[in-house]
C-alpha cells in the first residue's frame, strides 16, 4: 500500500466511521481530502522549534548519531529536508513507503 492509499483509506473509514459518510459521495470532501494530504505532506503541516537546528548542529559535532523513527509516510525525507535539517540526521525510519 502506497502512502497514498493509505492516508486516503484513514480519511474516508475516519468519514464513515464518524459521520456515516462515503466520501466517494462527496466531490467536495474529496477535494478537502486531497488538500489535507498535500499539507501534511510538505513542511507546511508542521511548527519546528527555532532551537532546533542549533541543538541537532550541536549533537551532530559532538559524534552523536541521529535518527528519526516514525509513523510518518514516504513523505518524511522531504519534509525534513524542506525544513532543513535532514542532513542531521543519520537514518530515517517510517512506517509507510
């Protein structure tokens, strides 16, 4: 399953299961369905500390190795280099292609 695929089958059993809704019904929450995905799939979704990058610059000088494990999707490697700071880190684990 693509990450794609997965995020739309949250979206709509999260629909169905709350509201009794087949999103396939609704051009309109599959539009919104569509916009959320984008969002949360680029650096927009997300609020970093300004520290952060002083504080991972700083482990990564002292030899610590970084990684980041998540339930995040494919997306996680492009989110993390828009926001700049993939490069701290060694590895990146997620749970979604």
């Amino acid at each position: 399953m693509t990450s794609k695929q997965w995020w739309d089958e949250v979206v709509a059993l999260t629909w169905l299961y709350a509201a009794n809704i087949k999103i396939s019904d609704h051009p309109l929450l599959l539009a919104e369905r569509d916009a959320l995905i984008r969002h949360f799939g680029s650096s927009q979704g997300y609020t970093m500390f300004d520290d952060v990058p002083r504080v991972l610059k700083y482990l990564q000088r002292k030899g610590i190795k970084l990684g980041v494990v998540s339930n995040m999707d494919g997306s996680a490697d492009y989110i993390l280099k828009s926001m700049g700071i993939r490069e701290y880190f060694d590895f990146v684990l997620k749970s979604i292609k």
